[in-house]
C-alpha cells in the first residue's frame, strides 16, 4: 500500500465507491459499511470460517477477534458449498435473483414515463454529495437493470472495471433525476464524467431496457451551432430552418432529400464568412441581402468561391421556398467550376513502410487498400464473414486476397485473439473502445497512427492499374467501381509528363 492511494488496497478502494460510511455493527469501527451492516474485514473474516451450507454468522466470527491477510493479493478461496435450493419456475425472464451485492430479487416489472415535474429553481448538485448518495440508492430502477447489466457483460465480455462503472453511473443517474419513475434522456448521461461516470455502455444499457430518451445532438448540429452563436436571433432561426431540411429533408411542397452530414458541413463552412460578414454589418435576416450584396461576399476566384456559391444558393432556395425570404438573389448567378485536381502517386518507400508497420491493424488495413483499393469507409466496415477462404466478398464482388494481404491478416487475427478474446464485435478491426461493443469503428481508425492517408494511397494503386493497362476505361471502371467522370480523372494522367516514367511494383 501506497500514499498516492491513501494507504488502501485495490479492493478497499473499490469497496469505498460503492458503499456510504459508518460505524461496523461488529467491530464498532468507522469504515465504508456494507448492506449487511459490516465492513469489509469482519465480512472476509466471516467468509472465511464460514461452514458449508451455512449462511454467514458475522457476530459468532468476529467474536475473539480477526485473521489479517496481505494486501493487494489474489486469495484463491474453495467455494463454500452451499445448499441446493428447491427447484422453482421463475414468472418471467427479468425473475432472477442479486444485482450487485443488494438484497432481494429483481423486480419484475418497472415502468417509466417520459412526463416530468418541471423544476421551480435549477441548481447545480454538489458532486460529493450525489456521489454520496449514490452508495446507498436501491431503486427499482437499479434493480430492474442489474439483469441487463450482467447480460451485456456476459454478451459482449466487459470486464470488471468496466461492469461497476455502469453499475455505478445507474445510481449516478438515479440519484440525480428529478423523478423516479421518469425515462433517463441520453443528454443527462453525458453529464456523468463530471462525477466519474460512464457514458457509452451506460446508454447502450439504457436502450436495451427501453428507459432511454435519444436527445443527443448530431455532431453537425453542434458545430452549426458554435459557428452560428454570435448571429441575429432571426438570421440564426433562418439559418436552423435550412439545416433541418438539409438534415432531415422535407416531405411537403416543395419536396427535398436529406444531404450526407459531410455535405452540409461543408455548406456550413463555407457560407459561415458571408454570413457572419452581413451580421457585422448591421443586418439582421437573411432577407436583407441583395445579390449585390452576395457578388461582394463571394472570394476572387477558385474552390473557396465555388464552395461558397453552392452552399449560398442552397441556401437562399430553401428559403425562398419556405417562403421566408422575398427573392433569391443567387437567381441567375453563372456558377464557377472547382479547380480539378491530378492524382499523383505516393513514394514507394513510404508504402513499404507502412505496410510492415509493428501497428498489426495499420499493416492490415495499408495492405487492403494498397492491393486492392478499399476505400477508409469499406475498411472500416469490413465483417469476420466477408472473409471466407482467402476471398473477400464486397459489394457483391469476390475479391482473391493477395499474399501479403493474408499474412498480415493472419497476425492481427492472431493480436485481435489475444488483446479482445472475449469480444463479440463481428467487425474486421476493433479498437478499446468499441470491442466490448457491436458498433464499427470510426473511419480514422487506424489510419490516425499512420503517415499515409487512406485516399492518397488508393488513387496511387488506381493509377498503378491505369498505367498497367494501357488505360482501358471499362476495366478502371468495373475493377474499381468508378463512374464515367471518376475514370476519365485517371485515365488524363497517362499524357501527364510527371507520371509518363514507369512506376515501380509495390513488393
């Protein structure tokens, strides 16, 4: 024992977060006590001359006084056998007996409801205080839960650590909701870090019992709304009634398609100068804005003022369409084409690099897409069963994997066993944070721990295959999954007095 862990062992830290202070009815002591009234050492020393099929005589054991035992030790104990209870059909599923070290069964049924009392004056708990009370929460709420915590543990192999946590946030949550019967909304869970709380597997439990309120903002709503704080009041309303269409699209006249979450942030950011620029100025709805006033706003020239072009005029459509704008002043504004890039290939040595990376999910995930041209999002997404026999199944293909492919496989196979053997995720590549769960990785992963990005290296394994061809479009096209303009944007490169010279094989 350590002073950096106030002179307590593993297990007593433990003990002293889930349960309140007292005084111990056995020793008189004034430790963290537990349901049965005794602290942690009159409890081992109970257990420990416990006689079989007997249930624990804490005062008999603790009568002529205490065995000690050392600190911070696995003690392998032989399980007191204990009597067989008579054998019973249980009334439901949910029927089944403990839930973290409190007495009774679980109850059979609890209903909530998403009504809740408005509060009169809000104030801010006291952190030490909730988690306080939080030792000594019993509710039916925790109750009914406790199945489906030991169920998803089980199911998705949590550890220990990771079991109490959620264990821990419930009764954080419990203690801490205006009403004991009301539905728990996932945007009161992202309060639990301020009292060391969990956030993912807590909801996940939340949602399989059905007591979860989804309220949580998208992550393009939040940054829409840190780049529209400082606006007008109207001019924001006006901006918040484009993204919604653009989100969720709109299914009465004038009809539209919700957009990728990419697509609008993009829109967002690019129209967020001109926007801001008009507030500056004095003005407070978007109505106020003539297209000279647009002209004005719009960069000289280039891919800033094209973005800015398409973002502005999706945006004063919706408008005129909703009827919240007189005109549209982008009407009959000509359009500036983007800039085309040129693909260029990547440094061979850098490849090479990377594919004998010590990181076996970078080397993995270089190899696919370098030999085959996965794009991140495929990779990302990629399942155990889409790899049968050496062959890759992807978008109705069956793609032969190559050697090096299949040996870099095999080891992250092989490291994916051996760090997550209990994992259920059917997902490819897993990292900490999603194989205690089902949910894919983000499409950064692992490419965050590589020099290469994922679309650098697979336009560089396209131009390979259109120089190795003599730039045969129809097999670009079908080997790839390119579209007409996509093709003919590798198939210019072949004049390209850079990439005229032979390129080398990746080994």
């Amino acid at each position: 024992m350590y002073r950096q862990s106030s002179w307590l062992c593993g297990s007593c830290q433990w003990w002293r977060t889930h349960y309140p202070t007292g005084v111990c009815d056995y020793c008189h002591r004034e430790r963290w006590v537990a349901d049965q009234g005794a602290c942690r050492l009159c409890l081992e020393q109970a257990r420990i001359l416990q006689e079989p099929g007997r249930a624990l005589d804490l005062a008999g054991s603790n009568r002529h006084g205490q065995q000690l035992f050392f600190a911070n030790m696995q003690i392998q104990r032989h399980r007191t056998r204990r009597l067989a209870p008579e054998p019973r059909k249980p009334k439901n599923k949910w029927k089944t007996p403990g839930g973290w070290n409190r007495p009774g069964p679980a109850p059979e049924s609890f209903t909530a409801t998403e009504w809740v009392q408005p509060a009169l004056i809000e104030v801010e708990p006291d952190p030490e205080l909730v988690r306080q009370r939080s030792l000594i929460e019993n509710s039916k709420l925790t109750r009914y839960c406790a199945v489906i915590v030991r169920e998803h543990a089980e199911h998705f192999g949590w550890s220990k650590r990771q079991r109490n946590d959620v264990v821990r946030s419930l009764r954080l949550l419990q203690t801490l909701r205006d009403s004991p019967t009301a539905k728990i909304r996932a945007s009161d869970v992202l309060q639990l870090p301020r009292y060391d709380g969990n956030i993912i597997s807590t909801i996940d439990v939340l949602d399989a019992a059905g007591l979860l309120i989804e309220d949580r903002p998208r992550p393009i709503e939040t940054y829409f709304a840190t780049k529209t704080a400082a606006l007008p009041e109207r001019m924001r309303a006006e901006l918040e009634t484009w993204l919604s269409v653009m989100l969720d699209g709109a299914t009465t006249a004038p009809r539209q398609r919700s957009r990728d979450p990419l697509t609008v942030k993009v829109h967002v950011q690019a129209i967020v100068p001109a926007v801001t620029a008009w507030a500056d100025a004095g003005h407070q709805s978007l109505a106020e804005i003539s297209a000279a006033q647009v002209h004005d706003a719009l960069p000289e020239s280039g891919n800033p003022r094209a973005l800015m072009e398409r973002g502005l005029r999706s945006l004063f459509k919706t408008l005129k369409a909703r009827k919240l704008i007189f005109a549209n002043p982008m009407r009959g504004m000509k359009g500036t084409r983007l800039n085309a890039t040129v693909p260029m290939p990547l440094d061979t040595a850098l490849i090479r690099q990377e594919l004998n990376s010590p990181n076996p999910a970078v080397a993995l995930a270089v190899a696919l897409v370098a030999f085959h041209a996965l794009t991140a999002k495929q990779v990302c997404h990629l399942l155990l069963t889409d790899i049968v026999d050496g062959r890759l199944s992807l978008d109705g293909r069956s793609i032969p994997l190559a050697d090096p492919v299949r040996e870099r496989l095999a080891r992250w196979l092989d490291h994916r066993a051996t760090k997550w053997p209990n994992t259920r995720n059917p997902h490819l590549l897993i990292h900490t944070r999603s194989a205690p769960r089902l949910m894919a990785a983000s499409s950064y992963f692992p490419w965050m721990h590589s020099t290469i990005r994922a679309q650098a290296l697979r336009e560089d394994r396209i131009l390979a295959e259109v120089h190795a061809t003599g730039g045969d479009a129809r097999r670009i096209s079908d080997l790839f999954g390119l579209g007409i303009g996509s093709t003919n944007r590798y198939l210019d490169t072949l004049e390209h007095p850079d990439l005229a010279t032979e390129r080398p094989e990746v080994p």
